[in-house]
C-alpha cells in the first residue's frame, strides 16, 4: 500500500506532539508537555450562557452553512481588537480559521514547492515543523538567543539562500524558549525581508499573555510593504477546544488562503464562531486575560523557582516575561529524550518534550521544553522536585 502514497507523505512522521497528548490523558503522570491552559481559566459560565442563548434564540442559523472566510461580526471583532493593539486591521483583512495550527498548513501549502528554503528560528515550534514537511521544503535555521532571532545571522542565511519563500518567527514568547524579539530586531527582520524580497510569516498565539515588561509591535504593524502573514489564536486566551483562530494580510494572500480553506474544510464552524462572537460582544474578554496573566506569571514564577531550587546547578533555566513555556539547557552530551524515557517516566512519572525536536537541521539532545500553565502548584512541585532528586543522582 505504501506505494501508492505521494511522495510528501514520507516527511509525515509520528511526532512528539501525538505522545504529549497521550501523557496528557494519563491521570498517573504529571505532563509538562504540551501547552494547555489551566482549565481552571476556562470562562465555563459565561460560554455556557452564550450556547444556552445560542440555543434558544439563532439556532437556525448558528447551525447552518455560513460564509468560508468566516462569520462577519467574528473577523469585525478580530479586526478590532487588533487595531485596539497597534496594528490597524479590517474585517476584510481577516480570515477565521480551525486554529491557528490550520493557517500553518493553509500557508504552507500555498507557498511552498518541493525544495523551497524557510527560513526558521532554531529552535522553532514543533508544531509548524510538523505542518511544513508534507510540503517537502529545505530549512534553514537561525539561532536565537535571549532577544529572539540573531538578525546578523539571518542576514547572512539570506545572502547565502537565494529565494528563500518566507521566514517563520513567533515573536512574542517564542515556543519552545519563551524569548520575545526585540523591537529593534522586529524592524530589522522587516527591512531584510524588503530587501531581499521574502514573505515573513508572523505566528503569535501567546502575544496576549504578556505578565511583565512592554509590549511590543506586532511585525504586521512594522509591515511596510504588505510581506507579513499574521496568525493569531483564541485557544491559549479563550479555550482551545472551541478550535478558533485567524490569518490577517494582505489581500491577494487572504484571498488564496480563503480559497485553500474552502477546499479543505468548507468553513470552520458556525455554532463556534457565533459563540465567539457573543463572548466577545457580552463579556470582557480583557479583564478575563489580565486574571489569566496573574495566574500564569505565578505559575512562572513557582516552576522558575523550584527548578532552580530542586535542578542541579549546572541546568539552566529560561524566565519568560510571559506565555505558557520556559527552556531547559542541560549540560552537553545530556539526552533528554533518553532521560525521559529511562528515568523521568518510570522513576518520577513525569513528562516534557524532549527539545531535539524543535531544531529543524540538527538536532541538540540537551534541551527539555517545560509548561508551566496546565498543573496545579502542588502537582508541579511534587513533580519536579521528584525530577530534580533524580537528575542530582543521574547527573
């Protein structure tokens, strides 16, 4: 049967994101992989007034076909709250996706051929390695360090890459390491991308949940010459099960994306959008964020501390002024991925994601990506402080 499949589906290989899930569902074992949300955040009564009217008074229509690009009043309050946040957006501008995991793909196959270049950050989120590969493109990474993507180092892989179709960066709390590019590298990365006549692919999901330090522009904001694709999300500040997000650009691109969409899943759904719609025009989604920023820079704040507390000396630790991750650096020639699974699974009962996934070109063995949003505090420091006495033996 392998023989008849296409070619792209050799780079569709099991990922780690499938067993994050999996050790997610498993009540024995305390998961620091995949990044959900602290349910206790979730706005349960207030959504479930919003379907209970849903109910009662549009169910004709909230049950029904709509429009591909998506509900009118839903991109009219996506804009909105854009614009509210420094980058000027119409509902026109706005397409609303299954996730923001679907514009990964939608863009994707839109822009790559078969040995394109991207270029990534390195490390990069798992996740968008996983919807690009189908597509058969070739990487090239650019480290980053405590301000984002070294832009010298991306001037440089552009130099050396002639038609590289699009660089992908999440600036705000960078999956997996939590750093935010800085102002002066977003205005860098938007000058070389006019230069050299590439597409910035702008991936922003946690930009909401910032809890210390100055917000930033979005690159779109930047955006000079119509390059940036924005893809945002309401599953890390709404609830991830009602599956929304959205794509803004410019509309030659919003225009193909659409039609990509409507080919792959006609629309995303009605009863969803409109329940978003009605959460966001009867409630105050801010004031809803602002108590999720407390929770989760004390959710930061504990696994910083007991990590540093608990970990041997020689593990460093990354503090994210916000989003839902902070990146372990263990010593070199350290194999998180081996670790995991002889020790951190069966001794402690405890699960991460291993961070040589993340790297799109060459693997590093010696990095382990934590979330700090799904656990109670109790559960973290009992898990950790179990991982940390077998790290000090082991190491």
């Amino acid at each position: 049967m392998s023989s008849k499949f296409a070619d792209r589906i050799a780079r569709v290989q099991p990922s780690a994101i499938r067993d994050l899930l999996r050790y997610g569902d498993d009540p024995s074992i305390t998961s620091f992989g995949g990044g959900y949300p602290d349910p206790a955040l979730f706005p349960t009564a207030e959504l479930q007034q919003v379907y209970a009217d849903i109910f009662a008074k549009e169910s004709a229509t909230a049950l029904q076909y709509t429009a591909s690009a998506g509900l009118p009043g839903l991109r009219a309050q996506i804009a909105k709250r854009m614009a509210n946040g420094g980058t000027p957006t119409d509902a026109e501008d706005v397409l609303v996706l299954q996730g923001a995991q679907q514009g990964l793909d939608l863009v994707a196959k839109l822009l790559i051929d078969p040995g394109d270049v991207i270029v990534t950050e390195n490390p990069t989120f798992l996740g968008a390695l996983i919807a690009f590969n189908p597509y058969q493109p070739e990487y090239a990474a650019v480290d980053i360090d405590e301000d984002g993507m070294d832009v010298d180092a991306l001037e440089a892989t552009l130099r050396s890459n002639g038609g590289v179709k699009f660089i992908y960066v999440i600036p705000d709390f960078q999956n997996p390491t939590g750093v935010t590019l800085s102002l002066e590298r977003r205005q860098r990365i938007i000058e070389l991308a006019n230069e050299f006549d590439v597409l910035v692919l702008e991936d922003s999901p946690y930009r909401d949940l910032r809890f210390e330090g100055e917000q930033l522009p979005t690159l779109r904001s930047l955006d000079t010459e119509d390059r940036v694709i924005h893809l945002g999300s309401f599953s890390k500040i709404l609830a991830p099960g009602v599956r929304m997000g959205w794509v803004s650009a410019e509309p030659a691109i919003l225009e193909k994306l659409g039609l990509l969409k409507l080919a792959a899943d006609t629309q995303s759904s009605t009863l969803n959008m409109t329940a978003v719609t009605r959460f966001l025009e009867g409630f105050d989604i801010d004031e809803h964020i602002a108590r999720a920023r407390v929770v989760y820079r004390q959710k930061r704040d504990l696994m910083v501390t007991t990590m540093n507390d608990a970990f041997p000396a020689e593990v460093a630790v990354t503090r994210p002024e916000g989003g839902l991750f902070t990146w372990v650096r263990f010593p070199e020639g350290f194999e998180s991925a081996a670790f995991m699974v002889e020790h951190a699974l069966p001794e402690a009962r405890v699960a991460y994601v291993p961070g040589g996934t993340f790297f799109p070109t060459e693997e590093r063995s010696n990095y382990a990506r934590f979330s700090y949003s799904g656990q109670s505090d109790e559960a973290m420091v009992d898990a950790l402080s179990r991982l940390g006495e077998i790290l000090q033996t082991e190491m």
